[in-house]
C-alpha cells in the first residue's frame, strides 16, 4: 500500500453500506475509496467488450460480405445471360472485360500495406527477427513487473505518473498495440486471428492498463496470461540460430509449455484466492503469495498434495478439480519425456577445442576396442620420444563399457566425439580444420570388402570436400579400389595422403616369405613399437625378443659424412654409432628424390640426407644426426655422441673434393679411393665409367671418382634445418603418389649392364611397361590347368604352391599382390620360382583376369585338403606352401574363422614322403606344364640352383606360411609349442619362425606412416617388388599389365636391391659360421659385395648344443639386426640386401652344391643358390680392370 495514505476499516462509522452493494460488493481493502467498492469490473470490462466488440464486428463485416457477393454473382449471371441474347454488344463486353483484367492486375494499397505488414512479422529480414524477438523479451519483461506487483494487493489505488513499474508497463503495451495493429493487418484469417491464444493474452492485459491510467488504480487481474507467450520460446530460438536439432527443439517446447502452464494456472489460483467469491462478497479471501500458488500446483500436479497449502474459495476449488485432470494428464506425459530427452542428450555430443602448442589429430571409421587398443598401443609408445599429440576420436556409435574405460585409461590424450564424418557440423565439431592429419580405420574383417572400401572413400570426400588441405591417411582392403582415390580433386599425396592397402601389403609380405622364409616376420617387427622385454634364461626367445625391440626410423646424416659413399657411412653407423642404416632419400639434378635401398658405393653423401635406420628407439638415431668427426673421432660409447658445440667451421668451409679426399676406410684408414679393404668389383667402377662412355651412356654426376660435375652439385646443396617429420610434410619429399616409391626411371644412376645392353633385344616384350616385372603375353585359363596326372608328371621342384580356398561366391583376395613380386624384374627369367595355385577352378577364373599376363604360373583344380593334389604338384619339394582363404569372412565366430587354414596346414604337416619319389622327379625330365616356358633350359623349374641334397620325408619340415584372421588361432598351428591363447601374436613360436601372418600386424602402419610417410614408401618398397605410380595407374585403367619393348631406360629399373639369405657354412663367409662375430660378417660383406645384412634366421635350438645335430628341431627364429659382438653358428642364414647382378642374366652361373649342415632337413635350408661371377673370354678387353677372382656366394634370393 503506498506511503501515506489512510487505511479505512469496516467497523469505521463513517462507512455506510447502500443498496448499491449487492451490485458493486464491499471490500474493505481498497484505500483510495471511501466507499471501500472496488473496481474490477471496470478492468474485466474493458477486456471482454474489445474481445466480444471486436469478434462481432469480424462476423458482422463477413456477413455482409457474403451478401454482397451473392448479389453480385446474381447480377453477374443476368449480364452473362444478356450477352448470349444481344451479340451486338460483344465487343463491349470484350473492352469491359479487359478493364477488369487490368484492374484486377493491379496491386492495390491495401494488399501492400498487407504484405509489409507480414514481412515485418515474419522473421524473413533482420528487421522482421529483431522485432519479434523484442516483442517476446517484453513480453516477458511484463511478466516480471507481474512478479513483482504480485506481493501488493489485489486491487489498490496507484498515480500514474508517481508509480514507476506502472509507467513501464504501460509502454510495454503500447508497444503491444502496435504490434497486435501488424498482426491484424497481416492476418489472412481474420476471425480465427482474433481467437489466438496471443490476441487473448492482448485482450485480456492491454485494455486494462488503459483502465488503470484512467482510473488511477491498478487491477492485478490477467496479466499472469502474459506467461503464455513462453510457448514461443522455442521459436524464438530457432530465429535466433541456436536451436538445430530436433532433440532440442522438442525439448525447449516441452519445457516451455510445461512452464507456462505452471505459471499461468498459477496465476488464476493466486487472483481467486486473494481476491474471493463475488458472491460471498470477497469475505471468504485468504493471503496467498505467488509463488505459494505456483508451489501449490507443483504438488497437485504430482499427486503429493501435502495439504499445507490449499484452496479454501469455491472458484479456487472449480478450478483445482479441472486443473487436476489435465495437470496430471501433462505431468505423467511431459515430465518423462523431458527427462528421456535430457538423458538421452549425447553424452559424447560436445565440441574439441584445441591447446596452443599441441597438435591433434582425427581418427574415424572403424572404431572397436580391438582397433582402438592396437592403434593407441603403438601411437602412444614410449619408444616414440616425440608424441605431443592428442587424439580425437570420431564415431556414430557412442562407446560400449570397456572402449569407454580405455578412453578413461589415456585421458590425457584422447577425447571422443560421438558423430559422422559424413556430417559437415560434426567435422566442424572436432576441428577438422586445424587438424594434423585424419587417419580413417577400415574394418579387416567385414563380409564385404569392396562396400568397407566404398564407406572409407565416402568418408575421405566428406572430409575433403571440409577441409581440402587436410592430410588422410586411410586403410584400404582391396588393391583395386586405391584407383578411386585418385578420382578425388583433392586428394594429393604431395601433401601427406596416403592409402595403406591391406590387402596389397599382407600378400606383398607373404610373397616375400616365399623367397626368403622369415622376412615377413622380420618387416612386421620393424614398423610395430615393441617394448624390450629382457629374458635372463638362454632360450630362443631371449635372442628373438632382442630383435623385437628394434623399430624402423629416419634422421637426417650429419654433415660429417657428406662425400663418403653408402657403404663406407653404412659400417661407420654400426661400428661406431651402434645403428644400421639400410636407406636414403637421394635428391640428384635429373629427378627427384628417391628412396634407395643400399644404393652401393657409386653414391655420395649429400648435405641433409635422409636415412633410413634400424635402431631400439628414436634418441639413439640422433647420434647419426650429432655426429661430429672431430669430436666423437675417439668415443667408444655410443651413448656418449651428444649434440657437441663444435661448429666445425673449418670442415663446413672445405670444398667437397677435399672431403670427400678426406673420406676414409673405416678399418685401414685410407682414403676410400686408396683402399685394399674394398674388394676389386667395388673399384672397377672407373673402367665400367669409360666402356658406358664409349657406349654413348651418360654417366650420373655422382658416379665414383666423377669430381667435376660432384663438386658444385654438393657445394649448392645447403644443409636442412628442418626435422624429418617436417620434411616428410614437403611435398618434394615424397617419392610417389599413394606412397608407392619413384623408383630409378630415366636415371643414367642406373643404366644396364654392358652385357644387358648388347643383348637387349628392341622387338621382345619381356617385361611390362614400367620395366618393373616380368611379362608374357595373355593367356587363357585352359592353357595353364593342370590335371592330377599331368601334374603328377611334371617335374616341379623350387616352386611355390598356393592353395587357396574359395569359391564363386567369395570375396576375391587380390592374388596379383602375390604374384607380383615374385614377378620383380629385379630376378633373371631363369631365377624365377614356378607358381602352382590349389584351389576351386570357379575363384580362379574369377582372379586370372589379373594373373594372365605373367609367366610360369599354373592351376591344380582341386581342394588343399585333397592329400592326392598336393601329392601331384610335389608339395615336398617346394620352396614355399602358402595357404589362403578367401571364405573368412562368412562365420560369426571368429575360432571358426580360419578352420579351413589350420586344416591345411596340420594335414600338410602330417604327411610323409618317400625319398625315392622327390630324387626320381628332381631326375626326370617329365612333362611340361602348361604356361611354363620350358623351350630353353634356361626356362625350366630346376634351374636356379635349388639342389637338394636331403629330401623331406615328412610334411613338418615343409615350409609353410599360413594366413590368419583371427591372431589367438595362431596356438593350433604348432603342436610342440606352449603358447598360452592369449599370447600376444608377435610372441608366438609360429610368427616368430615366420610360419604364420596375420593381417592384424598392419595396424602399426597407421602411426607408423603419420609419424613418418617414408616408411611406408620403404615398406611399399620392400613388400611389392617396386610398384611405381605409372603401374598403379595403368593397373587403374586396364586392370592388367601392358607389356612394353625393352629400352635402356626400362632395362635400368631392374637394377635395384634385393633381399637375399646368405648361408655360412659354405661359401666366402663360411669361415665366419663357427664361432665368428656377426659384426665382422657385417663388415667383410658390405666391403666385399655391397651386400648390408639386417638379420638372422637361426635354428630353433641352435644355442643349445651347436655340435649335436640328431635331436635338434628344423625350425627357425628371426633375429634383426644383432649386435656387433654376437656369435653365428654354421646353420645360420643371414638376411641381407644384395646388388643386382647383370652378368647372371647372360648364362646361368655355376651352381654349388654346397649343402646345409645335416641336422636341417628343412627344405629352406636346403635350397641355395651358389652364383658364381665368371670372366666371358668374348668381352675380355671391357673387363680388364674387373674382378679375376672367383667368388662363390650361396644366396637364397628374393626380390625386395
């Protein structure tokens, strides 16, 4: 009540009560009236004749409006009707008509005003959404002053132009009217516009504020209605562009109803309850507070109904009963859905934000517990010194139980997101933008390859079509599908892009245990992050274990060895820095940067190469980086080589000439061009630089002792200061697209030999286009099939069988992949292992679209299980037996996936031979098979050196390697192992002995290629036999290989490494087998021939007793990279890295049937190859400065 003003009572004599009260009932608390009658009606009044004024003056203007168009439709028909019967006056009505038309074709003041009107309403221009956001923000600025007018009383007498709240609120709804004045212009409806909750709301709250001004007392009343317009909520925030989802959107309207209803009821009961029955003369009126109203409600609505607050008048009563139902009704419904929607709100659904100073990146597609865990296990190793990292991973699917405690395991550098790639918004979500690189998981066991692939390349176009520049890194299954990739604009392997094909990748691996038993084994380790884990007992495992722990690298070489050659850096980095260094990235003037793979002597050092090292982890590889000649000269810990602050001014300043004068043998401390260690086909690169001279061949500018053109190529050069990973970003750093190695074409580096030359015939197609495989002309399926009898006849040794399993309904598995680089040109005709495949004839057919084309391949219609097919094709004498399926994808249960394999492989193992057989056969000429060439001695299947000198009687010496999919089946393939099932795959005695390959190794690649892409253009290197980006894409266009004419630039491409396995107890190093130090094999190899060994595939139970051989098991371990000091035993095969020999091509070197010890009766170990190089009396006057020498190497070789 305000200040100072009189209270009056009713007990007061000077209140008289006329008979007037039974119309205008008594109150006693309305101060400014002497009678005490209040004014309600008046304010009600006011509402119900605008309202009810309004209604009929809407029904009375359509009523008339009707009439008038009755009556005119009745003159109309009467004018139509004269027009028939008068035809005199047709012109008339013509000229009348077109009056109408043009009259009707103008738009009229009113239809303006009208559509400007809705513009203004509509929220369709800025103006538009700003006043309809203004209207709701007063509307609920009224519903505040409401609050507060609330705690005065019903009805009181208030000055207009002393009150403050009274004032605002009348220029509220003066801003009110105006609108309500567009509304009703702009209606279409105008009858049903009037009946609108928010023209109620108008009615019922603007008029009386009028009535107040005039009266100068205020009505409480209506005005709670005012908390209607919060239905609108929702909308308002839809304009405003914050509600988008549906979720939301419903939630906002639930709540908004719900609240507004709550206030409004609120409201009515707060108005009865305070003010009474009009009957019983507002007597039976009790002091509730608004919010004791709204408080009442809630507990009505609930059915609680404590009974502290209640209603005690009768229309508070009514309207309870009333309320009650549909409260209740709403309740029951409302609640549990707003609560479902706030529940159900993705828990994952937030938006990453970034950390100065630290790099993410975004994982996506498939993502499982087991992809998760695999990938963040190696991402996160320790052995990786530089992870400043974090990960974010995106998903659809929000994360089961365990991947969610994994997620809580490594919070401090993972976050997930629950969404879609495919989702422009959850892109934006995860900052795409501002990402390192997205790295796409494929899922390796799906049902349908192709449609994994399909969704990966629908996944790296979303995310291209974002964010063009942002670096992908995708797994692929099928080899054919990487084409589609390149169809993408922005797909651009310059920038970091790169497709790691499974498929591609897993056959290349097997391919290369076919020609050298372990490799497989040996690269899986090498790209994975192991942890040491130290053995004290000697057991294989202790030896296999210590190879585990190394790992692939790259640093750049100090500028300590720029102008020393490959070999000579090569030792140096073992001796001196305890790391192997088996690669470079060679930049020359006539291309570009290339990968090398043990290049040889004829290439120097430059300044800011790259190497490619072996080392346990990434510190140790700086040493190559912190080298310093005149520091470190006379350190013997390696440890120990720190970055020094010499900044060897007076080196840096010396011309390359004089450095690479000063470039010394690392044993006898000449100058490498004065050397006695260097073997005498190491130094004949000077003769071979005249004889290609008087050929008309130009030599490479980094040729041995070529100085004058070296000196201002090295002086140019300027020393990089960018790291490897940031060098890996540029794009003149990456050697090809999809990752795949630019391999020497064109490159006078590596022209042919004098014998190749002279002999290259220009009208044979001997190899495909690129000069990177073997090649024959196309041919039909029938022509290559074997019968059990025929096959039963031929004489097959040294070959490779495949038995495969699958059928017209399988998935195909890509066996190009595995033809390929036992195709590598790299190997002479002669050198080539025949291909034997067991398997159905319909898959076959199936994959010989893409085998047709490469020679000495035949098919054995048949089953692998079949003990008779694998009799036929001399499985006892092969060098390798692959086994493969193609139907593991088609059960549920993951033991059952590889049943057909592990069949296989125990039937194979379980078989027995008869010696008398396999010498019969290796005797006989025999028939020969369809598709292999056996015109030409030269051609046929035992040439090569694979003499065998002990037959395999039983199918456990074998040599197997077995594809698997599930990695805990691994324990059913060794009886006489102890492999626990959850044994870790590389912990296995079968991975170990390079007898089993799983397709789960490849999931290091992944980190491994973010990390560093050059290792991926390595392993591609290594796996495929040299796929370059011409193959890819002629592969993408035809599908097949295209054969092309023999040219020196094609003939070029085969002289690059291969992968051999040297064995030590025949041969040059056989004094190096009993007892001899692995470091100096290392040295007296990499002098002598240029061959780099990485590795050792040891008998099993060769550390238990070397002397006894009669119990001793014919398996083998892999060991990488031993150290300096470390004993080898005769029975060891070394894996190394050896020059392409030119001379082998032109007569087939003499074999040495110098055999394995006789306690390993494997058949790998039985099969060498004993190449011997020859002086040819015809060619004498070229090779006078050549080798006189002969040398006897027993080499298993393999192409890389």
């Amino acid at each position: 009540m305000p200040k100072g003003k009189h209270s009056y009572y009713p007990d007061s004599p000077s209140i008289r009560i006329s008979k007037m009260d039974v119309i205008i009932p008594f109150s006693p608390d309305v101060p400014c009236d002497s009678n005490g009658q209040r004014m309600w009606w008046a304010f009600l009044a006011s509402s119900m004749v605008t309202f009810f004024g309004g209604l009929f003056i809407i029904l009375l203007w359509r009523t008339l409006k009707y009439l008038w168009t009755v009556c005119c439709h009745c003159n109309t028909k009467k004018k139509n009707a004269q027009r028939v019967h008068n035809p005199t006056s047709h012109g008339d009505g013509i000229k009348h008509t077109k009056e109408t038309v043009a009259a009707l074709s103008e738009v009229g003041w009113m239809t303006s005003v009208k559509d400007w009107a809705g513009v203004m309403i509509s929220a369709q221009t800025l103006t538009g959404r700003v006043l309809v956001v203004l209207v709701f923000a007063l509307s609920i600025g009224a519903l505040v002053i409401y609050f507060i007018d609330s705690s005065d009383p019903i009805e009181s007498c208030q000055n207009f132009y002393k009150d403050f709240t009274l004032q605002i609120d009348m220029a509220f709804n003066v801003f009110f009217l105006l609108y309500f004045g567009l509304r009703f212009i702009a209606a279409n409806d105008k009858l049903w516009f009037w009946l609108e909750v928010n023209s109620v709301v108008d009615f019922f709250t603007v008029p009386p504020v009028f009535v107040s001004v005039y009266l100068n007392r205020s009505w409480l009343g209506l005005r709670f209605l005012r908390a209607l317009r919060l239905i609108q909520f929702s909308e308002i925030l839809q304009f405003l562009n914050i509600l988008k989802t549906s979720n939301s959107i419903k939630l906002v309207n639930l709540c908004s109803i719900f609240i507004s209803t709550w206030l409004t009821a609120a409201g009515f009961i707060h108005l009865v309850e305070n003010s009474g029955d009009p009957w019983e003369n507002f007597q039976n009126s009790q002091a509730l507070s608004y919010w004791e109203c709204v408080y009442l409600l809630m507990v009505t609505m609930s059915t609680v109904g404590y009974g502290d607050v209640y209603a005690k008048t009768t229309l508070g009563r009514l309207f309870m009963v009333f309320f009650i139902l549909g409260g209740l009704a709403m309740f029951a419904s409302y609640v549990p859905e707003i609560i479902e929607l706030i529940g159900n709100r993705k828990k994952y659904g937030g938006s990453y934000s970034a950390v100065n100073g630290r790099k993410h990146i975004v994982v996506c597609g498939h993502i499982t517990l087991e992809s998760v865990s695999n990938f963040l296990k190696d991402f996160l190793h320790k052995d990786r010194d530089d992870v400043n990292v974090e990960i974010v991973f995106l998903h659809n699917i929000s994360p089961n139980l365990e991947l969610e405690a994994l997620f809580k395991r490594h919070f401090t550098q993972v976050e997930f997101y629950q969404g879609s790639v495919l989702n422009p918004h959850d892109l934006a979500r995860v900052k795409i933008e501002s990402a390192d690189a997205c790295l796409i998981l494929a899922n390796k066991y799906c049902a349908d390859p192709d449609a994994e692939d399909a969704s990966n390349i629908m996944r790296v176009i979303s995310i291209k079509n974002y964010h063009p520049k942002i670096r992908i890194i995708t797994q692929m299954l099928q080899y054919h599908n990487k084409a589609h990739l390149l169809n993408i604009p922005s797909w651009n392997w310059k920038e970091g892009d790169d497709a790691i094909c499974l498929a591609e990748l897993k056959l290349g691996f097997i391919a290369q245990s076919c020609l050298a038993q372990g490799l497989s084994t040996m690269l899986a380790n090498l790209f994975s992050m192991r942890s040491f884990i130290k053995i004290e007992e000697d057991t294989w495992q202790k030896y296999y274990l210590e190879g585990v722990a190394n790992e692939m690298y790259t640093e750049y070489l100090s500028s300590a060895f720029v102008g020393l050659s490959f070999p000579t850096i090569c030792e140096l980095c073992y001796v001196k820095l305890k790391l192997l260094l088996i690669a470079i990235e060679y930049k020359s003037d006539i291309r570009e940067s290339s990968t090398l793979i043990n290049p040889g002597n004829h290439v120097k050092m430059q300044e800011g190469t790259l190497g490619f090292f072996i080392a346990s982890d990434a510190k140790e590889v700086k040493r190559a980086l912190f080298y310093c000649k005149a520091c470190h000269d006379d350190i013997t810990d390696p440890k120990r080589i720190k970055k020094c602050g010499c900044k060897r001014l007076l080196y840096s300043k010396m011309s390359v000439y004089k450095r690479m004068m000063l470039a010394c043998c690392f044993d006898c401390g000449h100058s490498e061009c004065d050397c006695s260690c260097m073997s005498a086909n190491v130094h004949h690169d000077s003769s071979t630089k005249d004889t290609l001279q008087q050929r008309g061949f130009p030599l490479s500018p980094v040729s041995l002792n070529d100085f004058s053109t070296t000196l201002s190529a090295f002086e140019e050069e300027q020393h990089s200061t960018l790291s490897p990973k940031k060098k890996q970003r540029n794009g003149n750093t990456r050697n090809s697209p999809n990752g795949s190695p630019k391999m020497m074409r064109h490159d006078p580096l590596l022209m042919p030999g004098n014998e190749q030359i002279e002999n290259m015939d220009m009208n044979v197609k001997k190899y495909d286009s690129t000069g990177m495989f073997h090649w024959c002309q196309s041919k039909d399926i029938e022509k290559v099939i074997l019968t059990r009898s025929e096959a039963a006849m031929t004489v097959l040794s040294g070959h490779v069988v495949v038995c495969i399993f699958g059928d017209a309904k399988s998935a195909l598995v890509g066996l190009r992949n595995l033809v390929m680089p036992l195709r590598a040109s790299n190997f002479h005709y002669h050198e080539l292992k025949p291909i034997v495949f067991v398997g159905s004839l319909e898959y076959l057919k199936r994959e010989w679209e893409t085998l047709h084309n490469f020679p000495k391949v035949s098919i054995l219609p048949g089953t692998p299980l079949s003990r008779a097919d694998l009799r036929a094709v001399n499985i006892n004498l092969c060098d390798m037996c692959v086994i493969l399926s193609a139907n593991q994808n088609n059960i549920d249960d993951a033991s059952l996936q590889d049943k057909e394999c592990i069949l296989a492989s125990l039937n194979i193992k379980s078989m027995q031979f008869d010696d008398s057989i396999g010498v019969l056969q290796a005797n006989s000429q025999g028939f020969t098979p369809p598709g292999m060439d056996r015109s030409s001695p030269e051609n046929s299947p035992l040439h090569g050196g694979l003499v065998r000198q002990a037959s395999i009687t039983t199918g456990a010496n074998i040599p197997i390697i077995t594809e698997l999919v599930n990695d805990s089946n691994v324990q059913f393939l060794d009886q006489d192992d102890d492999d626990d099932p959850d044994t870790e795959l590389y912990l296995t005695q079968p991975f170990a002995c390079g007898t089993a390959f799983a397709v789960s190794v490849l999931d290091s690649l992944m980190s491994a290629t973010y990390f560093n892409d050059n290792i991926l253009t390595l392993i591609r290197t290594l796996v495929t036999g040299g796929a370059t980006p011409e193959l890819e894409g002629l592969l993408a266009e035809e599908n097949a290989l295209r054969g092309g004419y023999s040219t020196p630039q094609t003939l070029a491409n085969r002289d690059r490494c291969r992968v051999a396995q040297l064995a030590l107890y025949d041969g040059p190093f056989a004094d190096l087998g009993d007892g001899g130090c692995y470091g100096d094999l290392f040295c007296k190899a990499l002098k002598t021939y240029n061959m780099l060994c990485f590795g050792i595939y040891r008998l099993r139970d060769a550390h238990l007793n070397t002397q006894s051989h009669t119990s001793q098991c014919t398996k083998r371990y892999v060991i990488t990279n031993p150290p300096y000091g470390f004993e080898l035993v005769p029975s060891d095969l070394i894996f190394c890295l050896m020059q392409f020999d030119h001379n082998a091509g032109q007569s087939r070197a003499s074999l040495s049937h110098s055999s394995h010890s006789s306690h390993s009766s494997s058949k790998k170990s039985s099969s060498v190859h004993s190449l011997t190089a020859t002086n040819r009396t015809n060619r004498a006057k070229n090779r006078d400065s050549r080798d006189k020498q002969k040398i006897s190497l027993t080499v298993t070789e393999v192409a890389e």
